[in-house]
C-alpha cells in the first residue's frame, strides 16, 4: 500500500517543483500565510517545508525578513558550473559500459520526447530532462560521485529552467541528449564524456547570461 504524503512532504514537493522549474523565481518572497492559503495547508507544514528547502540550498531564510527563493550571482554559477563540469562528464563517461538496450532505448525515448517539444513548452521539459540525467548518474554506479553531483546541482537557476534558453542554446541542449545516447550505444566513454562538456558549457553560458542580466 502506498503511504499517503503528509502535509509538510505535500507542501515541500509542491515548493521545490515550483522553485525548480521557474513558477516561483530567484528572489521571490516566500511568505508563510500566503503559501499555506495556496497549498490548503496550515502554516506549520509550510515552514517545515522552508527549512527543508533552505537546507538543499533553494531558500535563503532572512532573519525578521522570512523566507525567498535563492539567487545565484554570476561568480556563485561560475562555481557550481566548474564543480559540475568535473563531476558530471565523467559519471556519463562511467555510465557506458553499464548501459544495457532497455537503458539505451529508455534514454533515446527521454531525448526524442524532448526535442519534439522543442520550445513550445519549456515546462514539460524539465522532468525529462531530470529523468535523462537521473539515469545516466544511476547508470554509473559511484555514489560518491553521485552525491557531490547532487549537491552542485540542487539549485533552481543551474540546470532546471528551460525559460532562460535562446532557441539556438535550446536546440545545442537537446541535440546533446541525443549525442549522448548515440556515444553510449557506440560504447565509447570519451565521445560521452566530450558531449556532456559540451552539454555543461552550454547551460552555464545561458545561466551565466541570465544571472548578469538586470532584473
């Protein structure tokens, strides 16, 4: 039987999502009363469910001023892209000879799906996108690896949110999940490992971008 959520794991999944694919922007404020009202909860599981998201780093919780979503300055991307540009190439790398056809064909499925969506819903793109790189992480088998990726990536401006990418910085995006495919059923590490590069440093010029702009 499957164990009904609570109201706090109501309220932090439906928060996370939001923050996660851009509903609720970088510097948006957070208040408890409006929050709980919205989510039909009362204000205690909203902020249990702060604190949650303070501690994966979506959140900053101001003293006497509350809560807002977290934002990143260029210098703070520029780190996290650099820490992700060493990690995730090499779990891709890792995760070919792993790879059987039901992973192959899972992965094809995830990218065609997300190039026949293209722009024209950058939301629905986002679980895709988490599935696509969920599975390559798995698929390595280094947890240790695993867990500093996590930690990099857990935030909502890095790699989550489609609505900050150019059509032709979309496209390179998502021709990159199909390279990827293409370099595991090829059995070669190194074309794997080059497109995920590419693949990074194509999303941290489009953050990067994003972050410097005015708001």
């Amino acid at each position: 039987m499957t164990r009904s959520l609570t109201s706090a794991e109501r309220a932090l999944d439906t928060l996370r999502e939001d923050i996660l694919r851009g509903a609720l922007p970088a510097g948006a404020r957070l208040g408890e009363v409006e929050l709980a009202e919205r989510l039909g909860v009362s204000r205690t599981p909203v902020r249990e469910a702060l604190s949650r998201l303070a501690a994966e780093g979506l959140v900053e919780l101001v003293p006497n001023r509350g809560a807002r979503v977290a934002s990143w300055t260029v210098d703070e991307l520029e780190g996290v892209f650099a820490l992700r540009s060493l990690l995730e190439p090499q779990l891709t790398a890792l995760a070919v000879p792993h790879a059987t056809a039901a992973d192959l064909d899972a992965l094809d499925d995830l990218a065609a799906r997300m190039v026949d969506l293209g722009d024209r819903d950058p939301d629905a793109l986002v679980p895709l996108n988490r599935a696509f790189h969920g599975r390559l992480v798995e698929l390595a088998a280094a947890p240790a690896l695993a867990t500093a990726l996590a930690g990099a990536v857990h935030s909502p401006l890095v790699a989550r949110n489609f609505h900050a990418y150019d059509a032709a910085s979309l496209q390179r995006s998502l021709a990159h999940h199909t390279e990827i495919v293409a370099a595991l059923r090829a059995g070669d590490p190194e074309w794997a490992r080059a497109v995920m590069t590419a693949h990074i440093h194509n999303a941290r010029a489009v953050m990067v971008r994003a972050a410097a702009r005015p708001r």
